[in-house]
C-alpha cells in the first residue's frame, strides 16, 4: 500500500489505478481469485441493466463507460484504463448494471466473481478504503462535470474534455501533446452532452484558434494552457 498521508489514511494516487496500490501480497490474493480474460475491440464487457456477477480489473487497454437514454442516445461517461476497476459497484451492492462498459482498444484483464471479491474486501480491509477513496473521486468527478454542462458552452465542455484526455492518455511529440485513445466525434459528443454537428463546430474553433489539430480520429493539442482557460 502507498504510505499514509497526515490523516492517516493511506494515500492511494489517482494515477495508480486500484491494481497499482495493492502490495505484493494483496496483489497476488487477487490474482490468485481471478482469471484472466480478453476483449476484442468493440466487444462488451458488461450491459447496462444486466445482472453482474463479477468485478473487472484492466491490466491493458482502455474502455468507455456509458449509458443509453430512453431517446436511445448514448451519454458517456467515462473512459478507464489500465488498473481500473469495472463492475465493483454491482459486485457490492447486488444490482444490475447501471452503464454499459465497451472495449475501445483490445483489453486484457482479471475477472473475479463477486462472491470472491466480496471475500477479498472482508480479509483486507484497507483496500475497501481505497475502493471508497476511488468511489469518492469519481463522484466529485461526476458533480464536476454537472456543473460543466450548466456554465459552459459547448466549445469550453469540450476543451475541458480534451484537457482531461491529454492528462490521462497524452503523449509528448514535436507538435505538441497528441491524445492516445482514439475518439471518436460522437464519444465526444456523448461525453460533452452536446450534438455531433456542435462538437464538429466547436472543434473547428479550437483548430482555428491554433489550440488543436484534427486527424481522423486522432486529437493533438498544442496549448493546453488555452484549453484550461477557456473551460474554465
């Protein structure tokens, strides 16, 4: 486990992901409940409104978490990558699904049944109060980007967006700080709660501005420090 900080609590880092701040020997409890698994590009991991019998921890790849409204628009939620827990929730509390999961790039992982990861929780206590701190930062995440929507345009949603993407996937080049996953104009649309045809607005705004530039798919941003004033 990652040491303690002032209050005593233990200190996990966001960037860690779960797997990343188990010790070795909790690590290998976990492991030795699980088995590995793998999904293709495109494949389900979990559906919205089924029943989940067990917990998901990536160990490569990423996916996109997300929900289908009445209309049938997708909303996105989320995307999350290697360390990352999927499912936990259902696997603690007993209900369905409340959002789709969908590999976005070929995914290794562990399963581990619900009863297993129930048992694993009991026996190592501490780590229950990673999950939570996990938990805790997800929902003010989500309170974040609620406020988002009712300040910000559209332009300043997705520049938040694209700012939080170059601090999760972003890689350094010549041109400035290219964004790893692959997205979509639509996952972005869904994830910025606006139209396709805005996003493409917005888009073409921030190209304008020189802040980004645009490849099929691909998003390099060249001034972050742009996109933070201008979401904020």
């Amino acid at each position: 486990m990652s040491a303690p900080d002032q209050t005593g609590w233990p200190g996990a880092d966001p960037a860690m992901g779960f797997l990343g701040v188990l010790d070795a020997k909790q690590s290998a409890h976990l492991r030795s409940r699980a088995i590995q698994r793998r999904f293709r590009k495109g494949q389900a991991v979990f559906h919205q409104g089924g029943v989940s019998d067990r917990v998901i921890a990536v160990l490569t790849g990423r996916v996109k978490v997300s929900t289908t409204t009445a209309a049938g628009k997708e909303v996105v939620l989320a995307f999350r990558g290697p360390g990352d827990l999927l499912g936990e929730l259902s696997a603690i509390d007993g209900q369905p699904s409340s959002a789709s999961v969908e590999a976005v790039e070929p995914v290794e992982a562990l399963a581990i049944a619900a009863p297993d990861f129930r048992a694993f929780l009991i026996e190592h206590p501490e780590v229950g109060l990673v999950l939570m701190q996990t938990m805790g930062r997800r929902l003010r995440d989500a309170d974040r980007k609620r406020v988002e929507y009712g300040a910000h345009d559209t332009v300043g949603r997705v520049a938040a967006r694209l700012l939080e993407l170059t601090e999760q996937y972003g890689e350094e080049t010549d041109d400035g700080i290219r964004i790893g996953l692959r997205l979509s104009q639509e996952e972005l649309a869904g994830w910025t709660g606006a139209s396709r045809e805005a996003v493409s607005k917005a888009l073409r705004a921030l190209r304008a501005a020189g802040w980004v530039t645009t490849e099929r798919r691909r998003i390099t941003v060249r001034d972050p420090e742009a996109l933070r004033r201008r979401s904020a």
